[in-house]
C-alpha cells in the first residue's frame, strides 16, 4: 500500500514539473526569463528549508 502512494505522488510531482516546463517554454523570451527567475528564487528557498531542517535533524541525531 505504501508503493501506491508513493507511485502518486512521483506522478503527481511529474505533472507539476512537466506543466511548469511546459509553460516556461510557451511563454515569450523576456517573460520566459522573469518566470525562470522566480522559478530560481522559489527553488532556492525550498531548497534552503530542508538543508535546514537536515542540518538540525543532525544535530539532534548526534546530540541523542
């Protein structure tokens, strides 16, 4: 049962990611770039959070 979900929700991921592929290259050159941009600075930020939460998962994990 724990495939399943997992199945769906790589599905999922792959349809957002294929959607904003697909409307990034849809777009024009200059709005092209600006979503880019965002995309960046969105992608960046996640990104961040969970280094973040690693890292103080971590520290909890060798201070146990």
């Amino acid at each position: 049962m724990a495939n399943t979900g997992k199945t769906i929700a790589t599905l999922l991921i792959g349809a957002a990611v294929g959607a904003a592929v697909g409307y990034v290259l849809a777009t024009d050159k200059d709005k092209r770039q600006e979503n880019m941009d965002r995309f960046k600075d969105r992608f960046n930020g996640i990104k961040d959070r969970f280094s973040k939460k690693n890292a103080d998962l971590e520290e909890e994990i060798y201070n146990a």
